[in-house]
C-alpha cells in the first residue's frame, strides 16, 4: 500500500513539474510575440515617417531623383515584406537603413535644406524611432533567448518537442552593418 502511495504521489510529481515547464514555454512564447509586436510597431511608425521625409527633400533636391526613388523603393519593399519573420524584416530594414543613410548624405551637399525646421523635426523624430526601434530589438531578442534555452535546454526541450514549440530568431543587424557599428572611430588631435 505505501509503494502504491510513492508511485501516485511520484507522478503526480512529475505531472506537475511538465505543467510547470510548459507553462514556463507559454510564458517565454507570449513574451516573444509581446516583444516581436513592439519591434513592428516601431517599423512600422517608421515606414509612415519616411514618405513625408522624401517628400521634403524632393523639394529641394529636384535632380536626385535615383536617391529619392532607392529610398522609397526600400520602404516599399519593407512595408510589403511586413515583419512576419525576424530575418525577412532584418534585411529590409537594413536596406532602408542604407538607403536612409544615402539621403542624409544627400542633405550634406543642400544648406537650405538642412536649416529647414521641416527637415530637422522630420530627421529627429527618424532619429528617435531608430532609438525605439533598437531598444525593442533588444527587448525583443532577450525575450527569444529566454525561450530558446528552454526550447534547448533539458528536461524542458522534451515538453518543448511534444508540444512544438519551436525556437525564435534573433532580429539582428546585417552582418556588414554590425560590422560599421562595432568599429573603433579613428580619434587623432
């Protein structure tokens, strides 16, 4: 009778430590949907700011129109692409981010433009939205590590296989951009 009564209570032990790790997993998967969901809403803030920056430039920069056209061809390809998947939205964000730069360099070479308020508040809230975009990035792929050591880690990688919970993708940098960003500037006085 008391070895009936270990069996019953040992699995009912084991019980609930699954319905503890899966509970676990639901948690870490909702927290990286919740993040993911912050990350395209910064996008997409973003891809609504970039047309009426284009459109103040264009005033001013008539004879740039390739610039003008790869900058709105990428936030096109963005927006079209959507952020469905990690990677998809890494990579067309990196070509936005490009072509973004190519613009800002194009307002270097027109002093009018770069004293028009309308330009600055536009390059500013840009500036603004990329800190959002970063910092929901980074929320969003903390969130996907803490769901992949689990969906990796044992015992709770053998809940994770029975109920299919799958690993997340990290939202990071292009390669060559992370590279830019991880370079030393050359400081000389």
């Amino acid at each position: 009778m008391i070895t009936f009564s270990i069996i019953v209570g040992l699995i009912i032990a084991i019980a609930l430590y699954i319905i503890s790790l899966y509970n676990k997993l639901v948690d870490k998967r909702a927290r990286a949907e919740e993040a993911w969901s912050g990350i395209e809403v910064q996008l997409k803030r973003r891809h609504n700011l970039i047309p009426n920056l284009v459109e103040t430039v264009k005033g001013y920069a008539k004879h740039e129109q390739e610039t003008l056209e790869n900058v709105i061809n990428a936030r096109n390809s963005a927006v079209q692409i959507g952020t469905g998947s990690p990677e998809a939205a890494a990579q067309a964000e990196s070509q936005l981010t490009g072509a973004l730069r190519q613009l800002f360099a194009l307002a270097e070479a027109y002093p009018d433009l770069k004293a028009n308020t309308n330009f600055l508040d536009l390059q500013e809230q840009l500036q603004e939205l990329e800190d959002h975009i970063q910092m929901a990035r980074r929320f969003y792929n903390g969130s996907a590590r803490d769901l992949n050591i689990l969906v990796d880690s044992f015992p709770s990688n053998l809940v994770a296989q029975k109920f299919n919970f799958e690993k997340r993708c990290y939202f990071e940098l292009d390669p060559a951009e992370a590279e830019a960003v991880r370079q030393v500037p050359n400081v000389s006085f």
